[in-house]
C-alpha cells in the first residue's frame, strides 16, 4: 500500500537537509514521493537559471513509492541511512539507466552495465538519484561548460562560472534542486564548486573511496567525493560511500590502514570538536596580494576570517616555505597529461560499456565533436602523445613523494592540526574566461591529503551578484585524519555562519503532479563564444 502523498503537508525542498526530511517523512507530514516531486518540480522549473542538470533519472518516482511501501512496512530505519535523499550525480559517475556521459557529444550512447559502486552504496542507503548534472566536459577544466550540457552559470552570480569541473553538482545544490551531490576530483574539481557556490565538499585521503565506475582523468591524483549545503550532511554520505571499502577494482583501496577502515561513521562525533588549541597553518603562498576587484575580495575575506578563528581559540601559525607555491607545483608536478590518455581508454574499452561510442582516447578525439578551448587542449595535444613511458614520468613521481615528505615535515616542525587557505586566490572567473585561474588545488590532489572545503564569505554585492559572490577556504590534514578534520571544519562553519541561498532561488515553485511521467528537462546546450566544437 503506498503512501497517498495528496492527503500530506506539500514538502519545502528549499535549504532543506537529510534531517529534515527524515523527520517530515518519519512523523507523517509528508511521503517521500512529496519530496522527490518537490525537488523534480524545482529542478524543471529553474534549471534554465543555472544549466544545472543535463538529465532526470526516469525512475526517481518509482524509487520514491518503493521507499514508501519500505516505510508503510515499517522497514525504513534497518540500515537506510539516506532514506529518501534527493542526490544529483555528476554526469562521469556510472548508473544505469542513464548514460555517462562526461558531457560529450560522443558519449550520448555510452551506457554502463552496473553503477559505480560508491553510487550503489548511496542508493542501497535509501538515496533516491534524482539527475545527472552537468561538467566541464571530461572533467578536464574548471569552467563547467561542455559540448553536451552547456555553460552552466553561476548562482550567485549570472556572468560568472560556478567553479568546475563539477560545477553543475554544486549549482545545482546552492539552487536546493537536490539536497546533495557527487563530485570528482583532479586538481580542484569538488571544492572550486563548493567554494563559489557557498557549499562544503569533501576531498577524501587518496584509497578511502573507490574511483571505479567513474570516468577517469588521472590514476595518481583522482578523487570521488561529495558537495552539501551543510557539514553533517556532507559527512553522513562519506560515511555511507566508504562503507565500500577495499576494491579489486579500484587498487589505490589497498592504501587505507586497517584502524582507519574500522569506523567509517564520520557524522556521530561531528560536532564534537572545539577550535580552542587548534593550530592552523595560514599558507602565505596560497594568496595573490596583487590588488585590484578579483582578488581584494579574497583578502578581505581571509583578513575579517583569520581574527574570527583566533577569538574562538585557534592558534594562526604562518606557513611561508617556498615549496607551497600552487602554480609552480602544478606546472611541475601534475600528472594528467602523462596519465589521461591511457586511463580514458582503459575505461571507454571496457567490456561494461554497451551502445556506440568512441573506444579509445584517439577515437573520442578524431570526431571532430569534442569542446575545444585553446588552453585546454594544448593539455590534450600533449596527453594523446605522452604515457608513463615517458622518461619525465618517474622524475614527477619522485617530486609528488619529496612534496609529500616536505608536507608532512612542515606539519610536524609546526605541530600543526590542518593547513588552511583560500581555496582560491581570485573570485570564480567569468564565462568565457579561457581557464579557472587562481586555484589551490592541486596540493592535496598530489598529496593524497584529505581536503574539506567550507564558506568563508562573501564578496561585495554587485548589479550581477546580488549578495556577493562566495569565497571558500580550504582545510587540509594529513592523511586518514577525516574524523578530526570534518569537527575543525564544523566548528569553522559554526563560527562562520556563511550558508545564504542564492536570491532568485528562493522562490516557491508549483508542485507537479507527473501523471504522465518524468519530462526531459530543459538543456541549454550553447557554449560560449570564446569556445567551440571541433578539431584540436
């Protein structure tokens, strides 16, 4: 017998959280079928604000009368810990029915046999997947834009980037069209996002999480994680997605220590952290004094910050080493372009794939159907020549490793509890920008190092950004320090108190009904003039 969701109090999808709709759907103001109908009825409503979304899963209502009839037998709490949680997915992530798609033209086709198994562990938690959002195509860029999906814009603001590669998870999580979402990360992909649409994301420690079933980049420094509007939610679904623990699949699992494979559950004990005696290093070479209207904002951010962290008990250590200049590290040490044409074929050739579509790395690139942005793929014309055969190769390797020792160096010389940072040093760039400049990412994703990011405020309002545009920090521990490291940035949060909901998204929207099913949503796949679709 399923829940008659007409009879029930209309559910609010605006700001809410895992505990909020929990506690409608436990205490009978509202069915879960209400819920997913209230986030699809927004999503299809607004997604021409943002060109968040590329597709709707069309069995999200479906899934919501089963979880009805589990909650009408009264099995709702044995083990579903997201029961009823609206998710989007980044469209790299396999889940049948839908194709992955890494917003490719190419890739339209492309179906997968089984999900990623870190998406299977959200759905068998009772989490309802509700759309696949939209990317920088492949993931290669900051940007989010792709041949398939569009240019997706900025909440905050209608003539900036949301961040990337996985902008459209976190534009469409700042706009409430679901109440969390799944990222990956290369150099920045999770937390640019996070921190220019007033979200927190998660980074994990390299091998905590299985990247297998995921369109991949880069076999040294990619990540799965997670963006939410808030840290519990953010920590209840690392714990469910490190439940997978070690896979065959996927051998960098192999990595995580048995005492941190032991408890997963890292939402219990969140907010039990204190920020007294906590010493923080403030990475001096992770800021661009340069003045003027992109980065003064960042400053001025950081400068009210820094005094409001110190009042509530932390320790401000200044970190000046050379060693900590994110560009330089980047132009020496990142390994994409060593790694990606291999492991982009090594995934477009697997058995699992079915439907047409390209089957190498060489393939995806000879049909003319790809985005082309100048900078870009200077990148790419150098992976489809370079592999690990390289002789540079093991050079870059040895440099991670010296980069890693001096990390951890620096942290015991400082005694230090986390690293932190702006996550970048300007504001998110504007559409068109030939590249999302001024990240830091790429420390951690070298490192392995675990990286939550949180708000740390926000830029002057503008005529385009009503309420500014949002700054993010980003706090980075050593590795397997994912319980301590989640309570700093809860407190963080807390101290900050940095959540505001993009002004145009709220607004109520009118309920639908879906008597006739889930509708295509509206993509808006133009891409910016400054880039194109075509040769390299």
């Amino acid at each position: 017998m399923k829940l008659q969701s007409f009879f029930l109090i209309s559910f609010d999808p605006r700001e809410a959280s895992i505990s909020s709709i929990q506690h409608a759907i436990f205490t009978g103001a509202t069915s879960c079928r209400s819920v997913v109908s209230a986030h699809l009825s927004r999503a299809l409503a607004l997604n021409n604000h943002t060109n968040a979304l590329i597709a709707l899963f069309p069995d999200a209502l479906d899934r919501a009368d089963e979880l009805d009839d589990v909650l009408a037998a009264g099995n709702a709490t044995t083990g579903l810990h997201l029961f009823c949680v609206p998710l989007v997915l980044k469209d790299n992530f396999d889940f049948p029915p839908l194709p992955t798609t890494g917003g490719s033209r190419e890739l339209t086709d492309s179906y997968p046999a089984e999900p990623a198994p870190v998406a299977a562990a959200l759905a068998d938690a009772g989490a309802v997947m509700l759309a696949k959002a939209n990317l920088h195509e492949l993931a290669l860029e900051g940007l989010s834009v792709s041949g398939l999906g569009g240019q997706t814009v900025n909440p905050y603001d209608s003539t900036r980037t949301p961040g990337g590669s996985s902008g459209g998870t976190g534009a469409a999580v700042a706009a409430s069209f679901a109440i969390a979402g799944t990222g990956t990360d290369t150099v920045n992909s999770l937390r640019n996002p996070a921190a220019s649409c007033n979200l927190v994301s998660f980074r994990p420690t390299r091998g905590l999480l299985t990247r297998a079933g995921v369109l991949p980049v880069s076999y040294t420094q990619d990540t799965v994680g997670m963006i939410a509007r808030n840290l519990e939610d953010l920590a209840l679904l690392l714990s469910v997605m490190a439940e997978v623990g070690y896979d065959a699949a996927d051998n960098v699992t192999a990595l995580a220590p048995a005492w941190a494979r032991a408890d997963t559950d890292y939402a219990s004990g969140i907010k039990t952290g204190s920020l007294e005696g906590k010493r923080l290093g403030l990475v001096q070479g992770f800021f661009n004094r340069t003045e003027g209207p992109e980065t003064d904002p960042v400053n001025d951010v950081f400068d009210e910050l820094i005094p409001l962290l110190e009042s509530e008990g932390a320790t401000i250590v200044n970190i000046t080493e050379d060693v900590y200049n994110s560009s330089a590290i980047s132009s020496a040490l990142d390994t994409q372009r060593y790694e990606f044409r291999q492991v982009l074929t090594e995934y477009l050739s697997s058995d699992e794939l079915s439907g047409d579509h390209p089957t190498s790395a060489e393939d995806f690139y000879d049909s003319g159907e790809f985005l082309v942005i100048p900078s870009e793929y200077e990148y790419v014309n150098t992976a489809l020549v370079s592999s690990t055969s390289n002789a540079t190769y093991p050079d870059v390797q040895y440099g991670i490793y010296n980069l890693t020792l001096a990390l951890k160096e620096t942290f015991a010389a400082n005694e230090l509890d986390a690293f932190i940072y702006p996550e970048q040093k300007n504001l998110v760039v504007p559409i068109g920008s030939p590249s999302q400049s001024g990240r830091n990412g790429i420390l951690a994703a070298l490192t392995g190092s675990p990286v939550v990011v949180v708000r740390a405020g926000f830029s002057p309002p503008t005529d385009t950004a009503p309420i500014g545009v949002p700054v993010g920090m980003e706090i980075l521990g050593m590795p397997w320090a994912e319980p301590e490291l989640l309570k700093i940035a809860y407190q963080v949060d807390l101290a900050v108190k940095g959540r505001r909901a993009p002004e145009w998204a709220r607004q109520e929207v009118e309920v639908m009904t879906f008597e006739d099913g889930i509708p295509d949503i509206y993509v808006n796949d133009t891409i910016p003039p400054e880039y194109s679709i075509g040769e390299l």
